[in-house]
C-alpha cells in the first residue's frame, strides 16, 4: 500500500476538522460568494462592454451560443450536448437577462441569474448547464476584445500542458477486454494514469456483471504495473458497508481514488467511506450548490472535489469552489468526460488553477474531431496542450456556421 495517501489523507482530517456548516438563504450564499470578486474584469476593460445579443444555434447534432456586443464583437462557442432538451430554459429563463448588461460584471451576473425571476427554483443541472455555456461565450467575447485567452483573463495563465488520465466509460467489458484496450490507449496517447470503472452505476451494490470488479482491479494492476497511476469510478453503485469493503480492495492494489462510491445525493453515506478508508475519496460531479459544497469539505465528506465546470455553472462558479477547497488543502479535479472541443472548458479551468489535482479526466475512446473547428484538441506524451488564442482559443468555421439554424436570439 502507498503510504504516502494515507500522510495526504491525515493531513486533509487535520486541517478540515470536524466543524460542520449549516445550509443558508440562497441570498445570503452570493453575497459570501461575491464579497471576494475572482477575477477584476472591471479593472481589464476600461469601458463598459455591452452584450447587445444572444443567440442559440443549431447545426446537424451542434448546439451554439454566440453573443455580440454592442461593438459588434462576438463571441460563439459549442454548446454542451443537454442544451438539445434544455434550450428552452436557456432562452427563456438564462439569455434574456443577460442581455443589455456590462460584460464586465459577469461575476455578479452569474449570481443574478439565479434569483432572477426565482431562477433558483429550477436550481440543478438544468438551470447552470444553460449558464455556464453562456458564460462561456461571454468569457470568448471578452478574450476576443482583448486579445487575450481566458486563462490569461481571468489572471494570468499557470500551465499550458495538462497531465490527463484516460477515463474509461465502459462497463460492458470483461475485465480481459478493459485492459486489453485501454492498454492499447496508453501506448498511443503517453498516459501515466486510467480510470477504470466499476460496479454498476447507482445499482445498489450489484456489479456489472458478477465478479467484474473484483477481477477488472488486479488484472489491471498486474497488467499496468506499479508505475501507472490507476483510479476508479463507482458512479453511485454502492451503501457505505459495501463502498467500504470494495474501497480496502482497492487499497490493496494501490488505487489513488475512489470516485463517488455511494449515490451523489447521499453525504452521509459518502462521508462514512471517507472516514473509513486511506485511500482518498472523490466526488462532486454531479453537483452545483456551493452550500453542499461547502458542506462536502468542511465536514470532510470527500478528499478530492469533482464539479463539472458546465454542469457546475461555468469557470467562476468551479473557481470559487476551487477556492473553498484550497483553503482545506484539498485538490479539485473536474469531472470532464467530453473529448474535443468541450475539453477546452476543463483545459481553461485548469490552466488558472492553484490546487489542481495530478491528472485531469479526458476520455479513452478514440474520437474523430469534427473539421469544422481547429486547433483541435489531442493528447500527446500524456498531456494536453491548453487552446492559446483569443477567447477559448478554438475557431468554429464561420461558413459551417453560415448553415445553421437559429433556436432563438434576445
């Protein structure tokens, strides 16, 4: 067993303590949250940046937002692929308040958003995937009226390589076929470190199919050797007796994190397996309340946070959060499951952020890149190379776009 997570994970109890918070008004959250501004947009642009107009488009399977301010700069990114059945909170609940605001405020304007017209009511991943793709594009705006990207934007840009760990999404594999291919992966991409996944999502500690997990972890320890860093993903699969008894196995082989062990909702499950266990234990993904969030690291319910920067409402909600876990000296890793282009948000998060954990998610699949963008985004000696033009640093072919549909614009 690597002792050096069981140091990490004593030094995490000690400087978290014990002391819970308790949950409180959505408006008194943003006033904690906003006390602090992040980034200073205000001090980067001497004038006022109008956002005139925000659009929705729609190509074949691609959603897009694009919005224009009232210089006649834009700013248009890939939107995530739930906006096909989201797009009417977006255009009827998130893009209509934005509109005729200062760009410069968008710190405070993600905080408006949600108490507007009792936003907060549709709190989930349904209301901040529509913010955080708008943001998003809002940040390509402003990079693009600067010349800047967004890392260097938003402060100045920490690392331009990303350490990535091949991120399996497969359970309908023998243990035989997992590593056989995602040993194929490593060969090709230069990955240090994989994660594999087990149990059956959310199946109340039934497995993928009998004995995989058992067998997938040291087969793939066995076959990868001591030098690959190896993680896991349970996806909610397991009650906090069980999670705790497949969590010493992984300890065993020397996994470096057990990702969301028990149902995402359930703390109280997470934390007993917290408690329970060296190795460290991750989780985050599915949420985007930074009161839970809180409560996750002041109570110590997790060694290592996973917000989703999109499902989590875009970069300056995850910074925040990013911010919280700093504090206790904890990691955060993002959950980032989507190839390509959508890689880029996670890249961007990750090249302004302090405490970022050793490897980020990026997936094992093999993916054919869509021409109608570039640079495109590839993993070379196991790293990915942060997009370092104007704005997100990724082009959309204006004449592909020439084609698209528009859902809707404000």
């Amino acid at each position: 067993m690597n002792t050096s997570k069981l140091t990490r994970r004593n030094a995490l109890k000690t400087v978290a303590g014990s002391a819970g918070l308790l949950l409180v008004s959505p408006g008194r959250l943003i006033a904690e949250a906003a006390e602090e501004p992040l980034f200073g947009l205000r001090e980067r642009f001497p004038s006022p940046v109008k956002i005139a107009s925000v659009e929705l488009l729609r190509r074949d399977q691609y959603d897009f937002v694009r919005v224009t301010s009232s210089d006649g700069v834009t700013g248009t990114v890939l939107a995530s692929e739930r906006m096909a059945y989201l797009h009417p909170i977006f255009l009827q609940r998130v893009a209509p308040y934005f509109v005729g605001k200062d760009a410069r405020d968008l710190e405070s304007l993600v905080d408006g958003v949600y108490v507007h017209q009792s936003n907060y009511k549709l709190a989930g991943l349904a209301l901040w995937v529509c913010v955080g793709c708008l943001e998003f594009a809002i940040l390509d705006l402003l990079g693009k009226s600067a010349g800047k990207s967004i890392g260097e934007l938003m402060g100045g840009v920490a690392r331009r390589e990303i350490p990535i760990y091949l991120s399996s999404m497969r359970r309908d594999t023998t243990p035989e076929q997992e590593v056989a291919w995602l040993s194929e992966r490593l060969t090709e991409t230069g990955a240090k470190a994989v994660k594999l996944k087990i149990g059956g999502r959310m199946s109340r500690n039934a497995d993928a199919s009998p004995g995989r997990t058992e067998r997938l972890v040291p087969l793939a320890r066995k076959t990868f050797g001591d030098s690959l860093t190896l993680q896991v993903d349970a996806n909610g699969s397991y009650d906090a007796a069980k999670a705790i008894e497949v969590g010493r196995m992984l300890q065993d082989h020397g996994v470096y994190f057990f990702e969301e062990p028990c149902p995402w909702e359930d703390f109280e499950a997470t934390k007993q397996v917290a408690d329970a266990l060296d190795i460290p234990v991750a989780g985050g993904e599915q949420d985007s309340s930074y009161a839970k969030f809180r409560w996750m690291v002041h109570n110590h319910a997790v060694d290592i946070v996973q917000p989703d920067v999109i499902y989590n409402g875009g970069l300056i909600r995850t910074s925040r959060v990013a911010r919280l876990a700093a504090a206790a000296n904890m990691d955060i890793t993002p959950h980032a499951p989507q190839p390509g282009y959508h890689a880029a948000y996670m890249l961007h998060f990750a090249s302004v952020t302090p405490n970022l954990g050793r490897f980020q998610e990026y997936p094992a699949a093999r993916f054919e890149q869509p021409s109608w963008y570039g640079p495109q985004i590839q993993v070379r000696n196991g790293a990915v190379r942060v997009p370092n033009g104007p704005g997100i640093g990724i082009t959309i072919d204006a004449k592909f776009l020439e084609k698209a549909e528009s859902l809707g614009r404000c």
